[in-house]
C-alpha cells in the first residue's frame, strides 16, 4: 500500500497540475486496498485468493461544469491522461449550480475501524477457522448432507480525499466476513440455510455460530408445509426486517426525493411509521462496517434521526443534494471505489432496538407466523412501496414454535407494514450497513391454501 505521506504528495501534484490546466477546481479520491477469500469444500481448500487493488478518481470543475475520470496506474503518463480526461468530460457536460466539493474541515471525529491485527494472522489459521465453521455445520445434525459454500474474505483498505479547498483527509479501515451456505435433507426433500457474520475484527468473527445458525436454519425447516389462508399476527426475522428497511432506505434519500421517487416526499413531520419505530444513520456507530471519520467526499460522519417514534425528521444528503435543498450534506455521500462517483447513500442504517427478546414475543402470540425468508423483497415497488412475496418461516402456536411453512404469500404496502408495528425486538442485527431487529406486524393476511 503507499504511505499516507505518498498519498497526500501525489494527491497535491495532481491537484497542482489540474489547477495549472484551467480547472477552477478539482478534487482527488486514492484507494488502495489488499483482500484475502478463502472458500473450504469438505474440509479442502476449494478457492484460494490473494489481491491488490490501487485507484485515483479525478473530479474537475470546469466553468461550472464537472468532469471525471480514473486510473489504476501512478506513473506520470497516466496521471497526466487521467487530468486530461477529467477536464475533456468537464468540458462536454453542462453546467450545474449546484456542483462543488467540501469545504476544508479542521477536526474529524475519532472513529476506530482498522484492526491493527489482522495483518499478523496468518493464512493457516484462517483457513483452520473457515475449516472449523464448516465443520461446526456437518457436524450440526445427521440430515445436514451438503456444505455449498463455506467462505472468509477480508480487505484492509486505504483512502484519501484531497481538493483544491484544502480539504485533506486519509483513513485506513478493515473488514472481515464468515459465511456458509449448506443443506439439509429429510425423505428426499431439501432445504437449504446459510449465516454470515461479520466485523472489523477479526477476533470478533464467530465461526462457530455461522456453522451452527445455519445448520439450524436448514434442519428447522425441514417438512414444511403450506397453510390455510387467514390473518394472523406476524414476526419479521431481524434479517427479513432488514430487507424491508432497505427498500424503506431508498425513500430517504434525498436525491430519490429530489427526483420524485420517494414514497416519503413532503411527508416531514408527518407520522409514517408506528411510535415504536425510529430509524437512524449513523456513520460513527462503535464498531458499525460503515462507520468512519468521514464519507467519500471528506464531509464528517454523523448521527442522523431519520424517523422518531414514527414521525419523519429528514433525509440523508452529499453535498450536490444538500446544496439543492439549501441545507448541508449529512455526511453520506459515497462512492463504489476509485471508479466511481459520489451518490447518497447510507452508512450503518437501522431500526433501534426495543427491550423485548423475540422469544418473548413468540410467547406472547395463540396463533401467527415467524417469516425467516422472503423471496424478491427487491422487487418491491420503491415509490408506491406495494410487494407481493412468497415466505416461509415458522408457525406458532400457544405462544411456541410449531411447525414449518413454505409456500405462502404476504401482500401490502411497506408503509403500511411499518405503521402496523406493535413491537419491535431486542435483537438488532446487521447485515452489511444495515440493520434490524425482529419486528411484530399486528395481523397481515397469510395467502396459502384455499
């Protein structure tokens, strides 16, 4: 990886030899990176992988339009087409008012999220736990028959961000993952379960619980069957909870927003959700995968209150949207890498937790349905926020688990599934950025037989 002295030099030179080429003003994104993936298939080594990956994105102004353009290699050939680029894409888009670059900052928040370990962990022992995970999944139950996919990847990664206003940011962070996919099979039916877990440290990883969750999940499902069409009360898996929210997420950008594609638009202040949800971004949660001093455009990282107790505060903004609206970015203008540019977008996103266990709320329900999978929660209309999607989960009866369901179908509109929350569980869980605790719908209609 370069030194962040390197960095900060060649980000300057490039900022120097832009500005010398006529842009009014320009900005500097460096990325370097090192990953490892690892993939076990019956306790061998399947897939082994080591890579490097290293980028400069270019912003340019120029007479109030902005240009972009990226390169992979440093040398000064490169660099010098990488301005040229930059200025020619400038000079062939239109003006924008509202186009610009952050400000310089005096002070970032301190974020911890490099593991200064994970470089002196050797390939051994992470091919030793991915093994164990596998492992832990086989050995879970005699009807486990199959291991799919049993994998660890990690990145340690690098950036800076330097423009033209003085603004001079470096971060490094790092980030490691768990996962296993395998099946269960019980009189010639199959079915499958998977767990990931995941963390900047690597000592945080729980193999252990990524073999066993999933084998769990597989064998629990096993016989499952349809039901009788009816409403009943209905519990939504953390995981499941997340994917809702992820479509809810699209509404509260504010360039959805600006673009008439949100189905929260002109709803500030207004009650969209049950006084048991508020929803938070929060790019400076301890220990959070997207938390960091600042987003990719340099602007600090924030907490912001989205939703509270059920009423709509606000959007999330970089600074093209922010400017628009006459406001300030929240700090969540991000970027794919080097390759691309800004857009809004989320840091750790999520429900805050309520004070009940979902073992608790199970207790509590005659009749109603755990769902731990749904089918195409993406297709889901972002704007109008209507879904159709097959599910399958757990019965319940007498406030416990009875037995599994598959071939069912839950229909409504996401708004209204969050302002028919009653409770929301103690079980926050992320996946990736974003998170969710177990959620109770007071009564959605279950389509299956008849």
């Amino acid at each position: 990886m370069e030194s962040e002295l390197e960095a900060i030099k060649l980000c300057r030179e490039i900022l120097k030899k832009a500005k010398g080429r006529k842009a009014q003003g320009a900005e500097v994104y460096m990325t370097s990176s090192e990953s490892t993936s690892i993939e076990i298939k019956d306790q061998r080594v399947d897939s082994f992988e080591l890579a490097k990956d290293r980028g400069i994105g270019l912003r340019v102004m120029v007479d109030g339009a902005c240009g972009f353009s990226y390169c992979n290699d440093f040398n000064s050939d490169s660099i010098n087409k990488l301005i040229d680029k930059a200025i020619s894409s400038a000079r062939n888009s239109t003006p924008d008012e509202f186009r610009g670059f952050s400000e310089a900052v005096e002070r970032y928040p301190q974020v911890n999220c490099f593991d200064e370990k994970l470089s002196e962990i050797s390939i051994e022992e992470k091919i030793e736990k991915t093994r164990f995970a596998e492992k832990t999944g086989r050995d879970f139950d005699k009807r486990i028959i199959n291991v799919r996919k049993c994998s660890f990847d990690d990145t340690q990664y690098e950036v800076a961000i330097l423009n033209t206003k003085g603004l001079e940011y470096t971060n490094r962070g790092t980030y490691c993952s768990s996962s296993i996919t395998l099946i269960a099979q019980e009189n010639n039916v199959m079915e499958t379960g998977w767990e990931i877990d995941s963390s900047r440290w690597f000592k945080n990883l729980d193999f252990e619980m990524v073999g066993r969750e999933a084998a769990r999940r597989a064998v629990e499902m096993l016989g499952a069957t349809s039901v009788e069409t009816k409403k009943v009360p209905v519990l939504l898996d953390p995981y499941v909870a997340m994917e809702f929210l992820s479509i809810f997420a699209s509404s509260l950008s504010a360039d959805n927003v600006q673009k008439g594609k949100s189905m929260l638009s002109g709803k500030t202040g207004e009650s969209v959700a049950a006084k048991q949800i508020s929803i938070v971004d929060n790019g400076l949660l301890p220990e959070g995968l997207a938390s960091a001093p600042a987003d990719g455009e340099g602007v600090p990282m924030q907490r912001t209150v989205l939703v509270e107790n059920g009423v709509l505060r606000g959007f999330l903004y970089d600074i093209y949207t922010a400017k628009k609206d006459d406001t300030v970015s929240t700090g969540n203008g991000f970027r794919g890498g080097f390759k691309d540019t800004p857009r809004v977008s989320v840091s750790n996103f999520y429900i805050e937790k309520g004070n009940i266990s979902q073992e608790e709320i199970v207790s509590e329900i005659d009749d109603g349905f755990l769902i731990r999978e749904a089918m195409g929660v993406h297709t889901a209309n972002p704007i109008s926020g209507d879904f159709s999607l097959g599910v399958s989960g757990l019965w319940i009866k007498g406030g416990k688990i009875s037995f599994p369901v598959r071939g069912v179908v839950i229909s409504g509109n996401i708004m209204d599934l969050f302002r028919s929350v009653k409770k929301v569980g103690s079980d926050l869980r992320f996946y990736g950025r974003i998170g969710a605790p177990t959620l109770m719908i007071e009564e959605m209609s279950v389509s299956g037989k008849g």
